[in-house]
C-alpha cells in the first residue's frame, strides 16, 4: 500500500465532523485550531487563502460553542468555512483576484453568506481565485498561484482553485464555490473532490446578482442564460450533501434550519456504516428501473478546436462506465452533435460583462493580459453581434436540455487532461491562453448554458499520482439523484491510493 502525500488531508469526513460537533465531542474552537495549524503549515506554498482573520473565527468558533450549551444544533454545527475572493463577506476585502480592485473590507455578506452562516458555520477568510473569476486556473497578478496540492508544481484548476487546495489540504473540511463556466467542477476534477453544479435557480440568492430591469431572473440583461451558480466542493458526495443542504435550506418556524434532507437519505445508504446492509444495485438509487446513462466525449468545442482527450481521460471515462453499470446503471454510448458556432457564441457572452465594467483609464493596464484581452475584444464587438450572441446562446440552451433529456444522466471526461503546471496557460499570448483553458476543460461550460445540474466525482488515479474524474450530468432539479449516483460510484470504486 502506497502512502498519502502530507499535502493531503487527513480530516474526518465533514458530515462527521458536524455530528461531533452536535454531540459536543469536539468543539468549534478545537476545530478552528486543527484548520488554523493546518494553513500555517501550507499556505505559502499552496497559495490557498487571501485573506485570514484568525482573532475573527476564534471569536465565532467561541460563540457556536456557547450557544451549543444552551439551544438546539445548527445544520452545520459550528463548521469553519472560507469564501471565495469574488464572494462579498462583512469585513474581508473582495479583490476579485485583481491588482486594481480596493482591499477596503465589505460593509456586509452577501445574502448566501448570510444564510449558510446562520445554517451554522463562520468564516475564517478568502479564497484564491484567477482574475475576476474568468478562467480555468487559479493564477493573477495580485497573489502567488494557488497550487495542487497532489503536485504543487501544478495548477488546482479554477476559479474555485483555492477552496478546492483547501479541502483537498484539509485547511477546510467543505467548502462553497460558484460556478460559471466549470468554476466548481474543474478544480473538483483537479483535487480529487467532489464538486457539484447545481440547477440554475435552485440557489435564489444566486439570481440576485447583477440584476437589472427587464430582464428575467433566469437570463442576463440580452436574455442570454444566466451562467453562474453557487456548490458545494467536499472529499465525498456526503460532504457536497451537507453543504448543499445548507446552501438551498430554509428556516422553520423554530428559527433553525430543517434537516439536511439531501444528506439524511443518501447518508442512511452509503454512510461506511452502513456498506452491510445496502440493498441490491437495481434498488441503489431510489428507483424500480435503472438510469439510463449516455456516455459521450463529444464536445462543443470539437467544431471549432479539434479537442483531443489524453489517455489518462479516456482511462477515467471507462472506469466511470465500468463504476456506473456495477451500481445498476444501463450505459448508452452516445453521438452528439453540437453547434459549429459554440465556441465563439459562449466567448461572446462570457465576455460580455468585463467589456462594460467601468474601469478607470490608470486601472486597464493592470489587468491580467486575458482579462486585458477579453476587454478589448469585446469592445470591439457591436451592440447588434452582442444581442445576436445572447440570442444564439440561448436557442443552444433550449437545444441542449433537449439533447441529453432522452437520458437520466449523461457522462462525459470531467477534464481532457491532467492539471498541467502553474504558468502553462499564462506563459501563452492571451489567445492561446483562451485556447489551451477551453481544450483542457471542453465539457463543463456547456452544462452553465444549459443550466441543469452536474457533478464531478473521482474514479482513478493516474501514473503521476494524480485524480482523475467523470462528469455526470443530470435532468433539472435532479440534484438529489447526482449526489446519489455520486456516492454509488464512491462506494463501489473505493478509497483512491495516492503515493508520494
């Protein structure tokens, strides 16, 4: 048996630690410090967290102990969490991941990080994110690279890079990310999580931003659809539940948050307890009549960049199949055909918002070269190619659901290659750089155009040490049943040996 690399973390599972937590059998501060000892060992080189306030959290971890003496337990139970840097949370700065944006803290949370902290978690600090959230890797001007802590000569992927080292670290035992293009399932891929997309709507505070008149809470201001969406990144399925349960959950008339009712039914099965008593395949999911799973290695990208997936991808794929049917799944290979014109319609929207920021003259130069890029170009586009492309955009949305609505559940590579090296894509003129993210991360933004749910769950691990993931994407609202599968695939691949 090999060893686990000390990068790695050595945490209990999250939903085991909130249950201690609720029993009283370790307290939040005992926690916090396991965290706070756990960034100081490796936050210079995982370039994890941006922003740390230890003093704040102890004082949190203090009051969730105290009131745990005396009310009754928080979904959570006094779990430490960190945000994203493109996150708004009371008195952290939200720099974005930019060298031009204030560091001045921010007067108030944003309404998810209000409700998951009331759900029953403080938060320790921010993030490290890519520029504004754009890219697939964790990389600016403004703080060293978040790192893999598999290989920290690697990327994590992005823009959830830093959650994503943190979990994967144990700095964190869960944590929250937002995804709008593969911001949650690639760094997911990359670290060995689990990382799920959640439905377009699901969350409502993630309709509050941006809004603007005239436009539906669904689509942006040119009727585009809406691409990000807030998840849950966690060492199992379990973990992704309990987070996701706080992030949808609401409050009952007691003032507490109801019970995790995504977790409770997945955990009664695949909890390791519990591997004895678990009902026959067929039976696995809830259902008389197995999924039906189409697995593909088309992409939208295929058209206009000939994507090519690596051994270690086509690898990860088979295993996915051969996991799948063994929990009771009937696989359908599947053709798809995409739009020729993806490619360039999705860049058009995804641009979008940064060519209208208002930037002072002094701040452009200190953009990113991409973000620098992304601006210009989208300057450059008219009014009319802008409208053209939200309304493009939208007819694939439609167009997608249709396509893979024939299935349960559709399964795709979740990444076309292994993370490469930190500085690979920025190394690149800011094209190329574009190029070379979409080739790596082919499957993922079409799910955000979409706007169904997926998840990425590990199924092997490659010569280089490193995880290797399928993605699985659902029909809408189907969040219960990916987790589940998700935890069938866990429970039936078993526990992923990394060596040194």
């Amino acid at each position: 048996m090999t060893n686990r690399p000390t990068r790695l973390s050595t945490l209990p599972a999250a939903w085991e630690l909130r249950d201690s937590l609720q029993r009283r059998d370790i307290s939040s501060q005992e926690l916090l410090a396991q965290n706070l000892e756990r960034i100081l060992e490796l936050n210079d080189e995982l370039g994890t967290f941006v922003a740390l306030d230890a003093d704040k959290a102890l004082t949190s971890a203090k009051a969730y102990d105290d009131a745990r003496e005396v009310s009754l337990p928080t979904l959570l139970g006094g779990l430490p969490l960190a945000w994203k840097d493109l996150v708004d949370v009371e008195g952290f700065p939200t720099r974005m991941g930019s060298a031009i944006t204030p560091d001045a803290p921010a007067p108030v949370s944003h309404p998810l990080v209000k409700k998951v902290t009331q759900a029953g978690s403080f938060t320790i600090g921010k993030t490290a994110i890519p520029e504004f959230g754009l890219n697939a890797y964790s990389e600016n001007d403004a703080n060293p690279p978040a790192r893999n802590p598999f290989d920290p000569t690697r990327t994590p992927g992005g823009s959830s890079g830093g959650a994503a080292a943190a979990v994967a670290s144990g700095m964190l035992a869960v944590a929250p990310g937002n995804d709008g293009g593969g911001s949650v399932r690639i760094p997911a891929a990359a670290c060995g999580l689990v990382g799920l997309k959640p439905s377009l709507g699901i969350i409502p505070e993630d309709l509050l931003n941006g809004f603007s008149a005239g436009q539906t809470p669904l689509t942006d201001k040119r009727g585009a659809p809406r691409l990000a969406v807030s998840g849950p990144l966690g060492r199992s399925a379990l973990d992704a539940a309990l987070l996701f349960d706080a992030m949808t959950g609401t409050r009952g008339a007691n003032s507490h948050f109801e019970v995790t009712k995504t977790l409770d039914p997945i955990h009664a099965t695949y909890a390791p307890k519990h591997a004895k008593e678990r009902p026959e395949d067929a039976k696995l999911l809830g259902r008389d009549e197995p999924l039906h799973v189409a697995i593909s290695t088309d992409s939208p990208f295929d058209a206009a960049l000939g994507s090519q997936l690596s051994p270690e991808a086509l690898t990860a794929l088979e295993t996915g199949r051969r996991l799948i049917e063994q929990v009771g799944c009937v696989v359908v290979p599947e053709k798809f055909e995409y739009p020729e014109d993806y490619h360039q319609t999705f860049r058009t929207v995804w641009t979008g918002g940064l060519s209208e920021a208002p930037l002072p003259p002094e701040a452009e130069p200190m953009l990113t070269a991409l973000a620098r890029d992304f601006r210009e170009s989208s300057r450059a586009q008219s009014e009319v190619e802008k409208q053209a492309a939200a309304t493009r955009l939208s007819q694939m949305s439609r167009g997608f659901r249709e396509t893979w609505g024939r299935f349960d559940v559709v399964m795709t590579p979740a990444l076309a290659w292994e993370p490469p090296e930190i500085g690979f894509f920025t190394r690149e003129d800011p094209e190329r750089d574009y190029v070379l993210q979409c080739l790596f991360t082919p499957f993922t933004s079409m799910v955000n155009v979409s706007g169904l749910p997926a998840i990425v769950v590990p199924v092997t691990v490659t010569k280089n040490g490193l995880p290797m993931a399928v993605q699985l994407i659902g029909r809408m609202h189907s969040e219960r049943q990916l987790l589940t599968l998700a935890a069938a695939i866990e429970a039936a691949r078993g526990p992923l040996l990394f060596g040194n």
